[in-house]
C-alpha cells in the first residue's frame, strides 16, 4: 500500500513539479543560499524515487547508450580536474562537484522522466508545466510593481522590457520548441488546450519574456515551422564537420578574449570585445590574470568568487571548459551532448542554438532548464524510435 502511494507516477511527477517551480520562486523571491541549496535535496529525492520505481516496476530502460555519454562525461571532468589539481600542488574544489552536478543532474532525471512516463503523458505534464510557468511569470511581474510610464518605454532596439525575465526566459523556449515540434499531435490529453494551442501561447510566453537573443530565435524558430522538413535527417559527414567548427570557433574565440589579441581587433577592426560581450571579457581577464589558480573544471567560478565576491561565473560555458581542462574534454562535451540528440533538422537546429549560446553565454547553471531540454532531446528520439518500431 505504501509502495503504490510513494511510488505512483503521480506522486513522483508532483514532486517533480514542486523541485521545479520550488528552483524557480527562489530566484524571483532572492532566497538565501541556505534555503535556496534545499532545491538540489528535491531534486535528488525525486531522482532517488525515480530510480526506486524504474527498479521496482523492473522498466527496460531506453537511451541507454545516450545516457552514458553524460556519465562518462561527468566522470572525465571529475578525473582530469583531479589530475590539473594535483600538478598544481592543490586540491580538488568542491565547486569542481557542484558544476559537475549541473551536468549530471539534468540528464539523469530527463532519463528517468523518459523512462517512466509515456509520450502522452509527458505532453500533458508539460502543457502543465507551461500553464503553471505562465502564472509564476505573471507573480514576478505583480511584485515588479510595474507602472504605465515604464511599459511606455519598451524598446526592442535598447533591449528594454519591464516584462523581461531571465527566469523564465528558458523555460519559454523550451515550452516553444517542445510544441513546436509536437504540435500536430493535436491532442487534448486529458487537458484543456491542445498541443497546437499550447505552440502559440508558447511563443508568445517567449516574446513576452523579451530576451532579444530569444526572440529572434523563436521568430525564426516559428517560420522554418512552416516549412515542413522538421524531420529530414542530416548525414552524419555534415554533422562532424559543424561540431568541428564549434568546437574551433571556441578556441579562436578564446584566443580573441586574451588582452593583446583583444587589443589587436580593437586596432584593426575597431570592434570593443568588452561592449561586444557585455562585459564578460573584463570577467574573462580576471580569470587569466590569476590563471595560475586554474585547477580544474568549477576553478574560474572560485577566482571570479575571490576577486568580485561570491555569485560571480564566467558567462560562456564553452570557454570556460576549455581554459579549466583543456581542448580534449571541450570536445568530449561537444560530441556527448550531440550525442543526446536525433539527427533529424529540428534537433539540431536547437542543439546549436543552446551551443552558440553557451559560447557567448552561459546556461548550464541554470540546470532546470536543461532538465526540459534533454527532455526535449529525449522525446524526439524516443518518437522516432516509435515510428520506426525501434527499441533500444
């Protein structure tokens, strides 16, 4: 009796939902470090439930091999962190484990979602999860005391919104791209709007958040819609050769950032790096400043913490993987991630919009984001495993 109440779908899907919406309201609310760290303890019970069920109910587990590219992952950045750490005379940083975790954590309770729940299910859930979004976004800007004046000046071109939200900038464009892709389903699941429905007020919940980068990429997003070929496959040989090219760009980018090459540009082209990304080069030339404190993957988040106080990240995660451990586990963390994805154009378009992204950004400490988006990931694959009659 207490294993069907523990562990019904149900319970485990809410508790889900209270970890999200709980990772969420401690950013709109500003809540202390203390109570704020309770949201990796939810978190991790839902994932422990998760796997007591999946164990229980004995579920042949899908993706698998997708799955293990994450652990190996993880476990590289663990050990060649340790290895930098011990060349330098120190120690492994905690800060080394709780980035880690921002990997590992997503993908393992994606894996679990997909692997519990049904297709139908999971489409229900998230039109769910869209409608309980929409009312936490509308609680941000209630307590934003927002006046006529400041909606008044809303400018697209100086990037201002009094409706903007980096909170729930994300999680609009994952709702967005989910029914985007799922929106011919069309189906009510047991809720009181369709996916097609679902896919316009998506769009909206991402203009409304007004992260230009977003929207811009939610407009296009919506145009290549129209155009029907969501699921052409794209050889393998092309796909190298883009991952090659991200992977290249993060290096000659990295280059840029340094002062004398940045000086160089600023000569030649007169393109200012430092207004070009928003400030995050003076981030960046603290870090190499102190490059001598580089001790594996996390190391840049503790010299930023040192210097400017605690709170401080570089802002583009793919530079600082590759300044923190090097050019092999940058493109380990190119190819593993690929490897999440089917091949189909929709995936991929997605996958390096989240990679340029991370370039000149950065959202993997935003982990419940990224819980939807291996989601995201995870739901394509497993639909074409159904239409193909695959299981793997």
């Amino acid at each position: 009796m207490l294993k069907r109440i523990f562990f019904s779908k149900k319970i485990l899907i809410t508790i889900f939902f209270i970890a999200f919406f709980y990772s969420i309201f401690t950013k709109i609310f500003n809540f202390t470090n203390s109570i704020d760290n309770l949201k990796y303890i939810l978190f991790l019970l839902n994932l422990l439930l998760d796997c007591i069920y999946i164990y229980y109910n004995k579920i042949q587990l899908k993706l698998k091999r997708e799955y293990l590219y994450i652990l190996l992952l993880s476990i590289l950045l663990f050990f060649v962190s340790l290895i930098i750490a011990i060349m330098n005379h120190s120690f492994i940083s905690f800060r080394t484990i709780i980035e880690i975790i921002y990997i590992l954590l997503p993908a393992s309770c994606a894996f679990c979602i997909i692997n519990i729940f049904t297709l139908n299910e999971i489409i229900s859930y998230i039109k769910l999860l869209l409608f309980f979004s929409l009312i936490a976004y509308f609680i941000e800007l209630a307590i934003s005391n927002i006046s006529v004046n400041d909606v008044l000046k809303i400018s697209f071109l100086n990037s201002y919104s009094p409706f903007e939200s980096y909170i729930f900038a994300d999680v609009s464009v994952f709702c967005f791209c989910f029914f985007s892709y799922f929106k011919e389903s069309d189906q009510k699941n047991n809720f009181i709007v369709t996916t097609n429905q679902c896919y316009y007020i998506s769009f909206l919940f991402v203009i409304m958040t007004f992260k230009r980068i977003l929207v811009l990429f939610a407009i296009c997003l919506f145009i290549f819609n129209l155009l029907k070929i969501k699921d052409l496959v794209i050889p393998k040989k092309i796909i190298y050769i883009l991952l090659a090219i991200l992977f290249v760009s993060t290096v000659f980018y990295t280059w840029l950032l340094e002062g004398h090459n940045s000086k160089i540009l600023m000569d030649l082209f007169s393109i200012n790096l430092e207004k070009f990304t928003v400030g995050r080069q003076w981030y960046f030339s603290i870090v190499e400043a102190n490059s001598h404190f580089l001790n594996g993957y996390g190391s840049s988040t503790n010299i930023l913490s040192n210097v400017l106080g605690e709170g401080k990240y570089l802002e583009m995660d793919l530079v600082k993987i590759y300044i923190e451990t090097g050019p092999i586990v940058l493109a380990f963390f190119i190819y593993a991630y690929w490897r999440q994805i089917y091949n189909n154009l929709f995936s991929l378009i997605v996958f390096f919009f989240l990679f340029i992204n991370m370039l000149f950004s950065h959202s993997l400490t935003t982990f419940y984001a990224w819980i939807l988006f291996f989601l995201l990931f995870y739901t394509i694959k497993i639909n074409f495993q159904m239409k193909k009659g695959e299981t793997k």
